[in-house]
C-alpha cells in the first residue's frame, strides 16, 4: 500500500509515472484512487493474458502513454526478480517473459540471452484446434488457457456455475481427461483431445478443439 501511495504522490504536478509489475489486486486499488485525483492510468503486461501489469500515471491532457514492458524468450527459466519481471509463460524451446528495462538488464548482466518472441506468441490464436502448455489438467488451468482469458476471470464463472463438465456444473479443480467437453457461458466449448505429454517444467502439453 505504501508503494502504491508513493507512485500516485510522484504522479501529481503533471508526472508520467510508471509503478513496477503490480498484481490483480494492487492494480484495481491504484486505477481506484488514481481516477478519485484525477489521473489516469494505462495498464501493460506484456503477454496476452498477463495477470501482472505494470501502470502508467498520467495527466489527462497527455492523450497516449509509451509501453514500458518487453516480452522476450529465454532458453531456461529465470528466477524471480520481483517488480521488474511480470508474467512468466512456458512456450515451445523456452520460457516467454514481460520484464521492465531493469529486469532485462538484470538477466543479461546474469548471462541471459534474451530473444525475440516466436511469431504469433503475443497474439492469441484463433485456430480452432490448438497445442497449449498448462501446469495440470484442472478445469481452471485448461478452461483459462483454452479459452483466452485470464485464470481469475474463469474462475469467477465456474465458481458462478456457468461452466459445465460432463453435463454438471464443474469445480476448478476438477481434473479433465481426453475426451472431456467444457461448456462455458459466453465462452463456448472446449474438447481435450490430447494429452501429449509433459514439459522440462513438469506442466503438461495438450491438444484442445475450441468453437466459439
């Protein structure tokens, strides 16, 4: 809390400023008592469905602010560097990571390589039969991923009975298997169709059919 204060009072006179990767929570707090003084604010993640944002504060005369956050891939997975580094994504041949200017400085000053995105990662894909990592085969982690949204938002729907598994409402953590159909309100449905089995990071690479 101290932090958020601290960002918003460098913010006012005029100040762009931008807060380190902040989480769901911090995020909802600051754009509430940014927007009570009159700022605003834009929010940046990197990956297209970051959980971790970083926010910029701005007057309202400045009508566009600069994303702050880079996305690269690492061959091997980096350790925690705090507010520097966001949302950390297992992808084919590495580890996709939103990191501020300090956080890549940080992981090329530990000998890290840090690559261009492969093409079409930062973009979700709208093949209808795609190949996903995921770290287990729960209906939160498949349903999120599957469908494009974010692990909390499909959270709050199953917990609101709106996902159904094998013709019941289904749990978060109730496990899929091949074969298994998710239908979610507003979302569509999802088929598992593979298992294909699992990553250096011990999640799990999957086939799933979405229709919208």
């Amino acid at each position: 809390m101290a932090d958020l204060l601290a960002y918003l009072k460098r913010a006012r006179g005029g100040r762009v400023v931008a807060t380190g990767f902040l989480s769901l929570e911090e995020q909802a707090l600051l754009e509430e008592k940014a927007r009570a003084e009159g700022l605003k604010v834009a929010f940046f993640g990197g990956l297209p469905l970051a959980e971790k944002k970083v926010a910029v504060l701005y007057p309202p005369e400045i009508p566009s602010v600069h994303d702050p956050v880079g996305v690269f891939l690492l061959e091997k997975e980096p350790p925690d560097l705090g507010e520097a580094m966001g949302d950390v994504e297992e992808v084919e041949g590495g580890f996709l990571v939103a990191l501020l200017p300090q956080g890549q400085r940080a992981l090329g000053e530990m000998g890290y390589t840090l690559l261009p995105p492969p093409e079409g990662a930062l973009r979700p894909t709208g093949e209808r039969v795609r190949t996903l990592v995921v770290p287990s085969l729960r209906v939160d982690a498949v349903g999120a991923k599957g469908f494009g949204v974010s692990r909390t938002y499909f959270v709050q729907g199953v917990k609101a009975g709106k996902v159904r598994l094998k013709g019941r409402p289904a749990s978060p953590k109730d496990e899929m298997a091949p074969g298994d159909t998710l239908l979610a309100e507003g979302l569509g449905s999802l088929r598992l169709v593979e298992v294909l089995g699992e990553t250096r990071r011990g999640n799990y690479k999957i086939k799933v059919e979405v229709e919208r």
